[in-house]
C-alpha cells in the first residue's frame, strides 16, 4: 500500500489536472496500500490522471454501464465513497467509506478495531463529472479495522436525504452477496478523478501484507492498474450499479509477502505472487453490521466484521 503525499502534487502540476484533492493539509498516515505516494508520479506522468470525458470513453465493451463519479468523495491521501446499506433510511446519518489503512489516526495494528471514536475529518464530494460540489464533515468514525479485511466507515452529521436534496446525489448501495468472477467491475478513485475497468478475475483464500492478512479477498484482472490515490475506492458491478468491494492493494515489484507487495495464501498454505496484479475486500458481509440510524451493531445476526 502506498503512502507520500507530496509526489501526489507533483503529478498534478505535470499532468494538468486542476485542483488538487480534498482536504490536502491532513496529514497522510503512514504504511501500505494504494495511498498517493511517490511511486504514482511515474504512471501519473504517464497518463495515468486523465479527464472525465477520457475516462468514460475508456469504458470498454458493450455491457459497460455509466458508472461515474457521483457520491465519490477524496480524501486526502486517499479515495472514498458515501454508501448506504439496500435498507437505509433516507433520515439516517450517511456514511463515507474507505480502507483502514486510510484512517486519520493510523494505520491499525493486526487485530486492531477500532470503534466509535470521535473524528472531523473532511471529504470532498463529487458530482458525476468528477467536479467537487460540497466538503462532508465526519461526526466520529464508527468501524475501523485492517484485520481480515481493509475498510473504515465514518458516519457523517448529514443524512442522506440532505446531501440529495443540496446537491442531487444519492449514495452508493452496497450489495449484500458475494460477488463472482467474471463479473465487470468499474473502480472511480475520487482522489484522481479516473475510473478504471476490468473484471473480477477470481479471490485470493488470503492475501498477506507485511503483517496483515486479508480473507477471500478479490483478485482483478490486469486492466485494472491502480496506483497511490485509488485507496478506498468502491469497486461498482456495472450491471448493477451496486458496490461489491473497495479496492485496497496490489503487487508493485514481484516480492512475497511484504509491504506493497501482497501474496495470495490458498487454504493449504501455497504461496503465489502476482506481479502488477491489484486487488480489494469484499463488502458484503457489512450491511448486517448497520441497522437503523446507520448504527453500528457487531453483534447482529450475520455480522462477520472483526471485533474490538
């Protein structure tokens, strides 16, 4: 996983893009993942920030829906997303998501959870063509965790029904099944403004990084080349519009096992590593964990997230 934040910048300025992310003086954590760092400068500069309508004519092929940008949001260092569970309340208090190892307060250590902590951070929320229309303020961060899987959830002080009805936005709906392989998937990274296309090519039993190990985690095909920046992007099912995953890490240089360089561990133990190769975490298993009021509740029926 990728980290600096300076470099991230520095791509902008060669590439062109405009104004830099959201809420750029918050200090970037520090460790793995596809956080902007340094590494991104060479595959920004070559092209990889490119503009809205460049990306959404990259879409390819005939069964490619319009996935676009709306209810992404840009986090510092990071991607993110407003999302709903399918049974979401339009009162109730909306929530963004990103990785865990995006969190303001660090990276958590292996079987570290972290629950209901007070936060203000800030998001930048974007409308369909990418351009930022609002800041969202966190009111505390409800879930955190790096621990089987990569994902945070912050609950914000407005509700769904008033970021739709001030900008014309609605959340992304998470889906409640596990996805399959095959299926075409798009990644918007709200803090590059791109989105990238491919398939879910299969899922790795454990992924191992450094110290963490993420379970059934999703594997993608090669077209998916995201870099530092796309962290905590949700990963969309283009046929229907739902979120499945949220995108995490990859393989950089062909090592085994470290940081930056996941490898994937079957159920008896063989190792395998897939140069260049990109994967997320499953998001299925959350909407369990929410009930009404976006309330957080790990000990409900089918709730499998990591516990304190």
């Amino acid at each position: 996983m990728r980290k600096p934040l300076a470099a991230a910048f520095f791509a902008l300025a060669i590439a062109g893009a405009g104004a830099a992310p959201a809420t750029a003086a918050e200090a970037a954590p520090q460790g793995l993942g596809k956080v902007a760092d340094a590494g991104s400068v060479t595959s920004a500069a070559s092209g990889v920030i490119t503009s809205v309508e460049q990306t959404l004519s990259g879409l390819t092929g005939s069964s490619a829906k319009a996935v676009d940008f709306a209810g992404t949001v840009a986090l510092s260092n990071c991607s993110g997303s407003v999302v709903r569970m399918p049974d979401s309340e339009d009162n109730d208090p909306a929530l963004v998501m990103t990785n865990g190892h995006c969190l303001d307060g660090g990276m958590p250590a292996p079987g570290e959870v972290r629950v209901d902590q007070t936060s203000s951070r800030t998001f930048g929320l974007l409308n369909a063509s990418g351009s930022r229309v609002a800041t969202l303020r966190a009111a505390k961060l409800a879930y955190g965790t790096m621990t089987d899987t990569d994902v945070a959830f912050y609950q914000l002080t407005t509700t769904y029904a008033q970021i739709k009805n001030s900008y014309g936005i609605n959340a992304l709906t998470l889906n409640d099944t596990h996805p399959v392989a095959g299926t075409a998937i798009s990644i918007p990274s709200g803090y590059w403004k791109r989105i990238y296309s491919c398939d879910i090519d299969g899922f790795a039993h454990n992924l191992k990084e450094g110290d963490w190990t993420f379970k059934d985690s999703v594997r993608y095909t090669s077209a998916c080349n995201t870099i530092g920046g796309t962290s905590g992007s949700p990963v969309v099912d283009e046929a229907t519009g739902k979120v499945v995953a949220i995108n995490n890490t990859g393989n950089e240089d062909g090592a085994r096992c470290t940081v930056n360089n996941p490898c994937e561990v079957d159920a008896n133990g063989e190792v395998t590593v897939r140069k260049g190769i990109n994967y997320a975490q499953q998001t299925y298993q959350v909407p369990a964990c929410f009930g009404a009021d976006s309330k957080l509740d790990l000990s409900a029926s089918g709730c499998t997230l990591p516990k304190p």
